[in-house]
C-alpha cells in the first residue's frame, strides 16, 4: 500500500486486552475495577445528558480546579485527557520525532512503543534486571527528549522508590513522564516530584482505582511551561462532557476512592497467598493486579485453558514476559472462581 507513511505500514500497532461478549465470563484480564464507581460520579453524568447538544470546556477548567486543590498545584499545572492514551499521545507529539527519542524500560506498557513508532522517533528500550525491577541507571543515563516510567510498573506490579525517580530525573536532559496509572495501590507516589522539579509530569487515570475505564479519563501534573506547550498539541475537545462531569464528582469522592482501593488490596493479598499455596511464584505487587507463573503448566495453556473455562487473564506472548501470566484482583467471587478452576486445571 503506497497510501500512508512507510513507518505506518510497516508497524504492528498497539493491541488492547481482549473484551469478551459474554457476560457471564469473569473478566480478571484487562485490570478493571471489580466495584462500581461513586454514586456521585453517576448522578453526576446523568445530570449532564441534557447539555449533550453543546460542546464541553475544551480545557476541563473544573476538573482542572478540582485536581490543583487535591494535589496542591495551580490550574496552570494541570491538563486532562481521554485516558492516560490520549495524554501519552500529547507527549509524544510534543517532544519526539524523528532523530528524538522516546526511552523507557522494558518490561512495561507496549503503547509506548507504538507512540514512538507513530512518531517515526527511535525508541529506546532498557532491559530491566533480571528482578523486574526498574533500570534506574540505564535510563539516568539517557538522552532521550522523553523519558517513560510507569509506576508502578505493568505488567509486573512493581513499584520503584521515589528517589530512584528523582535521580533519573535530575540526570537527564529531557523530559520524565511518570505514569501513575495504578498508584492508588501503592505505597508511595511521585506526585511532589510534579510539583518540585523542572521537567517531571506525573500522569493518572481514573479507569482503574475510580472504576471509571468506561468513560475515559485522565490528568497530568507538572510544570505549567510543560503544560502551555502540551495545551498547543491536544485535540480541541479531547475530553467530553460525561467524562468530565464524573471525572470531577469521582475525584470529589475521595472516601469512595479509599474504601474500594482497601477492599481491593484486602484481596489482592488473599489471592497472592492463595497462588503461593499451589506453588506460583507471584511478584509483590502495588497496582491492582498479580504477575504470577507455576512451573507445572505453561502461562498459555494456562491462558487458554482458563478461557475455555469462562475465565479470562492476560497473557503476553512476548520474551520474558511470555513466562508469566497478569490477573487482575476481581471480587471475593470472582477470585474464588478463579482459583477453582486453577485448581482443576492444575489436577
């Protein structure tokens, strides 16, 4: 096809989890929150329907407002987007190109890849160690315009110190986007390094520990001479009025937020002792999910016969990763549909 630019053609392009059908599949593969979102968020959207016919704020101002009193910042410091993707894409439109890098380690979330690809940028890639843990020298060490850390990390779970973070980011040249997607299940966050240091944004999304993936939401923090610039390469209305008027009521929630991240982190330790005792090797995880593997079935065909089963997780057919599979923390239900039929499978 001689339509569309060479580096276009010639790439795979980003796959998302898989979305089943059937609603009796439980559904532990694409790291959803199992728990509804805020009553509040809900009212909030159906109080907006009639502004339908209009255009939202282009700019989210009162989420804006919103996130500034949650994280001490300014409006000027924050900007909104359709999902962390779509907040990504701003980044990578705003700092790649070709001869302008994107780095990031590897294992993590392949959209980076495909983003830098998009761009025609080279994309650098650092091995984490064998741990998983996060390369912090290698990427200290880069000089790429766009450094990429996820934090924690996916598919693993990990999470890195904050100092470690810091040190990358008062090494290198360019730019550190932190993408905090599953913070809310962590120990620690790096939003002070949004709002101390010259060239870091922190990114979150409320489609995991708000339960909102459905309508598509995300913010970024930092320095608001970041922020004009990233406003300039934004969709004109990226975000629209559903998102943002749950997107404010959710974030107001902040008691709904913690009671949903405890009941989660409650079963995420149930279920990581639960596969320990049939003799998976589990990584300790800070997000909502486990990256767990058993030396008696492979991650596929334990992949695959869970979804014969009506059990979906996912499974990244990809080296290192390969070995291991990611299941997302589901209710006390689900998790304990889960591990019967791990039970049957594994005899």
């Amino acid at each position: 096809m001689n339509y569309v630019r060479k580096n276009i053609a010639a790439m795979a392009g980003y796959m998302p989890g898989e979305q089943p059908t059937d609603p009796a599949v439980v559904k532990l593969n694409t790291n959803e929150n199992p728990y509804p979102p805020s009553p509040r968020a809900l009212e909030a959207v159906r109080a907006t329907l009639e502004k339908l016919r209009k255009y939202p704020d282009p700019l989210g101002t009162e989420v804006r407002q919103t996130v500034a009193r949650l994280f001490d910042v300014t409006v000027d410091n924050v900007i909104c987007g359709n999902g962390s993707d779509d907040l990504l894409t701003m980044a990578a439109r705003a700092f790649t190109e070709p001869g302008r890098a994107l780095a990031t380690c590897y294992p993590t979330y392949s959209l980076y890849e495909t983003l830098a690809e998009l761009q025609d940028a080279p994309f650098e890639s650092h091995e984490c160690p064998e741990d998983f843990s996060l390369p912090v020298e290698a990427l200290a060490a880069s000089k790429a315009p766009l450094v990429i850390v996820a934090n924690p990390n996916v598919p693993t779970g990990l999470a890195a110190p904050v100092a470690a973070l810091e040190r990358i980011a008062r090494s290198i040249p360019g730019v550190l986007l932190i993408d905090e997607a599953y913070v809310d299940f962590a120990d620690d966050n790096a939003m002070r390094l949004a709002r101390n240091e010259k060239n870091v944004l922190v990114m979150r999304t409320l489609s995991k520990s708000y339960s909102l993936a459905g309508v598509r939401f995300g913010f970024m923090v930092g320095p608001a001479e970041i922020i004009t610039e990233l406003m300039k390469v934004k969709d004109s209305y990226n975000c629209d009025q559903l998102s943002l008027a749950a997107a404010k009521a959710a974030l107001e929630d902040q008691d709904w937020l913690r009671e949903n991240v405890r009941k989660i982190l409650a079963e995420r330790t149930r279920l990581a002792v639960a596969l320990r005792s049939l003799g998976f090797t589990v990584l300790d995880s800070q997000a909502n999910c486990l990256f767990a593997r058993t030396p008696k079935i492979s991650a596929e065909q334990l992949y695959l016969q869970l979804k014969a089963r009506g059990v979906m997780i996912r499974f990244f057919h990809r080296p290192r990763v390969r070995e291991y599979v990611r299941i997302t923390v589901g209710t006390p239900q689900e998790n304990e549909r889960l591990l019967a039929e791990i039970k049957t499978i594994l005899g």
